[in-house]
C-alpha cells in the first residue's frame, strides 16, 4: 500500500464516530430509496407481468341484459381488439358451521368457451362442468379452511343449493378483493365464485345474454370514443355503466400503493442525501484545514494535485461505502417486511418479493454521489494548496465587535454564554448549516407524524359520525320500503333505516364523473352527511350534496344544474340543483334527499340498504342466521366488526411506521448535531482547556460545547415545523385519489413531541462528544503553536 493510502486508512479510523454518525444518515436515505424504490417497480413488474399474461381488460361495461348476438358489433368498433361476455351477480353464501353467512361475487364460466380476457388462473383442481361444481379464489378457500371436495350453500334465484369445490383460482381482476361495504379485503367472508355458465343463465334468466363485457384495446386507442360506441350499441340493454383501468377497483387499490410508493421516494430521500452532503463537506473541510502542513509535505515531496483531491474524495467515499452497506440491508429487510404485508391483501400468483438489482446500483450511485458533491470543494482547496503556503500556520480569523457583543455585555451574561453566542455569531455559515440539518429531522418527523392524526379524524367522521350503524344489509335488487318491518322484526335488531344506493353519471355541459348516489331519509340517526369537522349537514329537499373533490371537478358550484344519468335498471336522466357542498374523505359522494329520490321517480318508496342498529352487534348469531334465510338479501357488512379490525390493522401499521420514521429523525440529529459538537471540540480545544485552567469547572466547559449545538437545536424547532408542514401539505395532495382524501391534521402535541424527540437526540449527541473533556491534555493543548 502507498504511505498515501496507509494515512486514508488510519484517518478513517480515527474518525471512526463521525464517519459512522454520516454513513447513518446516508443509510437512511438508502434504505428508503430501496423500500420505496424498489418495492414500487416490484409491484409494477407483478403487475405488468400479470396482466399481460392473463389479458386484463382495458374496458369493462356494465349491462342489465344485453343479447350475446351483439358480440361481432362490439368488436366491429374501431380500436377494440378482443371482448369477452358472462353473467355475474352477487349471492349469499352459507359455510357449514358458520353462524355469519359470507358474499359472493358469481361469475359464469363455460368449459367450452372459456374466457379471452382477465383470463382465471386456475391454481388447483378443474373448471366446473356439473351444475353443483364451483370453483373459488384461493385466499377464500384457504382463510375457511376449504379444499377440493368441500361443500357450501349459495342463494340461487331465492333457493339454496349445495355446491362442491372442484378448483381454486386467481384473477388479474380480482388482486385487491375488497367485498361490498368492506373497509379491508376480507377473504374469510367474501369469494369470487366461478360456476357453470348455464347454472347462471337458468338461475338469472340469461339465457344467451350477458351483463357483464370486458373489452381490451389498441395501444392507442381512443378510450373515450370507445365508450361512446359502446354506449350508443348497448343503451337498449341498459349497457352505461362503463370502466376503464382507473376505475377498476382491484386496479384503482394497486396503483394508489405503487404512487404512494413513488411519493415518498420522491419526498425523503433527498433530505437524508442533502444532510449527507453538508455533514461530509463540513468533517473533510476540518480535516483538510487541520492537515495543512501535511498536505504541503505530501506535494513537496512529489505527490500530485490530482492524488491530493482523490485522497480526500476517498475519505468521503469510505463513508459512503458504509452507508450504502448499512442502507442495503435495512432497505431489504424493510423491503421484505413490506412484501410480505402486500402478501396479506394483493392476490398476486407470484409476488416479487426481491428488490431489482437496478435499485440497489442507482441509490449506491446517488450515496456516492452525495458524499462525493460534500468532499469535492474541500479536496480541490486541499489541492489548490502550493506547499510554501500550507506548511505555514493559516492566517488568524479577524474578528470584529458586533451588536451581539454589545448586547451581551449589556445583558451581562457570564462568560461561558458569551462564548456560545460569539461561537454562533463568528461562524455564521457553519451555525447555519446545523440549525438547517436540524429543522430537516423536525420536519421529516413532522411531514410523518400528521398521517395518524388525518387518520384520527377520518376513522371519527367516517365510522362514528356518518355511518353509526351496526349492519348494512345489502338488497338486489332493490326491494319495497316495507320490507324495513321485516328487517326490524329480526333477532336483535332495534332499529332499522332505508337507504339508496345508486351509480350515476354527473354531467355539467363537456365535464362528466362517475359516481355512487346515496340517498339518507331526513332524520335518521345512523346514517348522515356530516362536513370534514363532523359537523350534521341537512339535506336540500330538492337538491343535490357533492364531496368537494367532485364538485370540483365537475366545476360547479350552488344553485347549477347537473345532469344526473342513471345506470342500472334505472335508464333515465334527470336534471337536479346543486344544494350545496361538504368536505368528505371517502369517495366521490353524491347525496340526495330519500323523499326527493322517490318524489323524482313517482314511485313508492324502495330500498336498496337496510341499515340497523343491533343489541350485541358482537354476539349476533341469531341475526346472522335468520338474514341467511332470506333470499332478497346478498350481503349484510357487519359494520361494527369492520371498524375493529379495521383499526387493529391500522394501529399495527401506524406503529411500525412511526417507529421508523422516530429512528429516521434520531439518526439525523445524532448525525447533525455530533460532528457539530465533535468539530467544535477540535476546533475550541485550546479555548476549552483554557477555561479548565482558569478554573472553570468542567460542567461550565461542557455547557460552552453544548450550548452552542443545543441552542441551534431549540433556535430550529420553528423552521422545522413550517418545512414539515409544508411536506405534510404536499403529501397529502400527492396521496388524495378520488378512492379518498387525507386531510391535513396536525395538533399541537404533535409538534412538541417531534421536538421532544430530535431535542433528546441533540442531548444524547453532545453528551456522548462531552465525555472526551475529560481526555484533554491540558498542557499539551496550551503548548500548540500559535
């Protein structure tokens, strides 16, 4: 090795703390681009590859009863490639030795013509070819228990039939399977169903018809001029209920994980890169003006100008080394924790569970990078140096009386506080660059922090004061209001409201949205409108209640006009006011009057929801076996156990995240605020062990090094909360789809314990640097050559 190479090594190893206290930092950043990095691409490859393997449709078309005879003019339309009918509806399942019944999604399936697109892949078993054969999704079979020959009822046409598992299956559809009413995927109680196709014509009356069509597309074709086509060929059928990729739910639920994904590797990692390069450039810049003379000895004695920065580029290069060591292996371990998460609710055949190699070179190219932008001025100044002039003392610092000192001495501060001022007010830039290093961890556990608080008011508004009941029992179709007397007159129930639930089409002049019509009775206690603060909203007698987010962007305001198209058996449009508009968080909801929705349509009042309000919503059984009994009724949420689990699951994921992003925000104080103080004490040496001498007490010593770190830290907390909202706001916007909107909350408490934690940190920083006055040679300090 070169003399070159021995002093690299035996310099690293000498600052060992601090490198390691930035390689941290550095890791940081590391570990976040291959979580999210990585996991993003992981699932976007799963994805990809998944469809195009089992042809998931571009297009999907709602019809009520559209003759198969119309399948050659749907593929005549320009740009639509291939497209595949069958029959689906939903049904009640009962599973031997439930109590609770389950739903399902019935789809046809024909032996002898099996589908062209979104393609099932059977994972075990056949097709079923017997009026009694079904095959299941697999998470369904697997969460009950169930394998090939086991047997359960369905409600077919008001009567049950036994059925047997001949297969299991998996769909590109049906990756996120979220039942109706479901706040999660709940694969114990609903399933995807395929049975044979004419089982269903019989049961549905659809004998050579369909209702469901999926279609896919050119590359380039026009969706929109498709949809038009399709809607002018089936309008007859009832067929105006269209969906592209966006508004497919499986796919709408993937895709917002993998822009989550892509959001926060967008918005943290450059801070932790960016921290990197100011702690990198303020160690190598100390070291360079430390090592002065024996940058001169090394260039008189024949080394380059170009040896001299590349050693210094080096040093930075050893720390980035760790660090993306480091980072590595928390990224993939984070990685896995997080596929195997994404396991428990996407349906993917193969998930892949390894980050690509790619993501591992680029965030090692952007350590490097970082650490390399830190030492690059500091190793071309140690360059620069001619060696007449390094191996000379550097000029001292001239220093001049500001106001600082005029309103120290008029405030009479004691000695060591003005040191901690002079020291902050003398160093300007220095000083500057660790407030900044320090607002960036109160920030990034700030722009962290606020998501439990928005989840807070979510779950409040969402779950408690807008939807109160116990059951939403789901009808199809719907059924007369006075069927609510038989749902009040079951087992445990105490109160029971009607609901409408409805897909429309809003349209105001070009602009046109998709969106679920609810419908609440004035009055009821279980179901309301409330705003974002959860606060009640009255209904318009006549007019119509939009989510913010729809009203804008359908670009209307009170008092307009929209045209509300109804899909489904409902074939009409109507032109109803807009009454007025509330902040939501879930959907694009649209709300009417049920009165005014009867009013609207002269007819007596019908249902689709029953609503209902229960005894012991957690001890059930009667009520759930009696709803199985009754063949108008296709599922019944449990919502009160929705919510629980629900928040179990998020409290876990809330946790685990939370003690990340407190380690993340540690790791950047401890890596500000110890090279700070760790220079500072190199620097202040000959003063501190000056103070020793004149009889300071070693505790006035330590507080002139760690007053000066910790006042910047308390001077920091303001600027870091502002950058962390500002992250915070700026998240918010990136993760709002129109499937919910997550408002910005942030408490006070929030603020002060993010303070609390980076303030503990700063503390735990100084007092390890702290320890070392102890080790200072006294006399050999005061004998350092001016």
């Amino acid at each position: 090795m070169r003399a070159l190479d021995i002093k690299l090594l035996r310099d690293f190893l000498r600052l060992w703390a601090q490198g390691l206290a930035i390689a941290l930092v550095l890791a940081a950043g590391v570990a976040i681009i291959i979580m999210s990095v990585g996991m993003s691409r992981a699932l976007h490859e799963s994805q990809s590859a998944y469809y195009e393997e089992n042809l998931f449709a571009d297009l999907f078309v709602d019809a009520r009863r559209a003759p198969v005879s119309l399948l050659p003019e749907v593929l005549s339309i320009p740009g639509v490639v291939q497209a595949h009918a069958d029959i689906r509806a939903f049904a009640t399942i009962d599973r031997p030795g439930q109590a609770k019944a389950a739903t399902g999604l019935l789809i046809s399936y024909d032996v002898r013509s099996p589908p062209l697109l979104n393609l099932p892949l059977l994972r075990s078993g056949a097709w079923p070819e017997r009026p009694d054969e079904v095959v299941v999704n697999e998470p369904f079979a697997a969460a009950n228990g169930y394998t090939l020959g086991s047997r359960f009822w369905i409600t077919l046409d008001g009567k049950k039939r036994a059925v047997v598992i001949v297969g299991t299956a998996l769909s590109p559809e049906f990756i996120y399977t979220q039942g109706p009413g479901a706040l999660l995927p709940e694969s114990d109680t609903f399933a995807i169903v395929w049975l044979s196709a004419p089982l269903m014509e019989a049961s549905y009356d659809m004998a050579g018809a369909f209702n469901t069509l999926a279609i896919s597309l050119l590359p380039h074709a026009d969706t929109e001029m498709v949809g038009d086509d399709l809607e002018s060929l089936l309008a007859p059928f009832g067929g105006r209920a269209q969906r592209d990729r966006s508004e497919q739910q499986s796919h709408a639920f993937l895709q917002s994980e993998i822009e989550q994904l892509e959001v926060m590797a967008t918005f943290l990692p450059p801070i932790f890169l960016g921290i990197t390069v100011f702690l990198v450039n303020m160690v190598v810049g100390r070291i360079v003006s430390q090592e002065r003379a024996e940058i001169g000895l090394l260039k008189a004695v024949g080394y380059s100008d170009l040896d001299i920065c590349l050693h210094y580029l080096l040093l930075a290069g050893l720390i980035a080394v760790i660090g993306i060591a480091i980072g590595s292996l928390a990224g993939s371990w984070l990685a896995l924790s997080m596929a195997r998460t994404y396991a428990q609710y996407f349906d993917f055949p193969s998930l892949v569970f390894s980050v690509p190699l790619q993501t591992y070179a680029g965030a090692s190219l952007l350590a490097l990078a970082a650490t390399s932008l830190g030492g690059l001025r500091s190793a071309i100044a140690a360059a620069r140096l001619e060696p007449a002039v390094a191996m000379a003392p550097p000029a001292p610092a001239n220093f001049r009386t500001s106001g600082i000192d005029w309103l120290v001495a008029v405030l009479r501060f004691s000695q060591p506080a003005r040191m901690v001022l002079r020291g902050i007010t003398r160093w300007p830039l220095r000083a500057a660059a660790t407030l900044i290093g320090v607002a960036l961890a109160v920030s990034t556990l700030v722009a962290s922090a606020f998501f439990p608080d928005s989840l807070d008011v979510i779950i409040d508004v969402g779950f408690y004061q807008s939807n109160r009941q116990d059951v939403a029992i789901l009808f199809s179709p719907d059924v007369s209001a006075s069927g609510l007397e038989e749902v009040r007159r079951l087992p445990g129930v105490l109160t029971a409201e009607p609901q409408h639930f409805h897909q429309v089409v809003l349209r105001r002049g070009p602009v046109e949205k998709k969106a679920q019509l609810s419908t609440i009775r004035r009055g009821a206690e279980l179901t309301q409108v409330v705003d974002g603060a959860g606060a009640p909203v009255e209904l318009d007698a006549r007019g119509l209640l939009l989510a913010e987010r729809l009203a804008d962007q359908l670009q209307v305001s009170t008092r307009e006009r929209l045209e509300v198209r109804f899909d489904g058996d409902r074939q009409e449009t109507i032109a109803i006011p807009v009454a007025g508009v509330v902040t939501q968080y879930f959907g694009l909801g649209a709300y009417l009057d049920y009165s005014e929705f009867n009013r609207l349509f002269g007819e007596a009042p019908r249902m689709t929801a029953a609503n209902v309000m229960l005894a012991d919503p957690f001890n059930a059984q009667d009520f759930d076996e009696a709803i199985k009994d009754i063949p108008a009724i296709v599922s019944a949420v449990n919502m009160t156990a929705n919510r629980v689990n629900f928040l179990e699951t998020i409290s876990r994921n809330i946790l685990v995240m939370t003690t990340i992003y407190v380690i993340l925000g540690g790791i950047i104080t401890v890596g500000v605020c110890y090279n700070a103080a760790r220079i500072q004490l190199s620097e202040r040496a000959r003063e501190l062990a000056s103070l020793r001498i004149l009889g300071f007490s070693r505790l006035d010593v330590a507080l002139v090094l760690a007053g000066e770190v910790m006042l910047l830290a308390l001077l920091a907390q303001p600027l870091g909360w502002w950058l962390g909202t500002q992250i915070a706001r700026a998240m918010t916007e990136s993760f709002s789809s129109d499937l919910y909107t997550i408002p910005l909350v942030l408490n006070p408490a929030t603020f002060a314990q993010t303070s609390l934690v980076v303030l503990g940190a700063a503390v735990i920083s100084v007092l390890m640097v702290s320890r070392r006055l102890g080790e200072l040679d006294l006399i050999a300090v005061l004998k350092t050559r001016e």
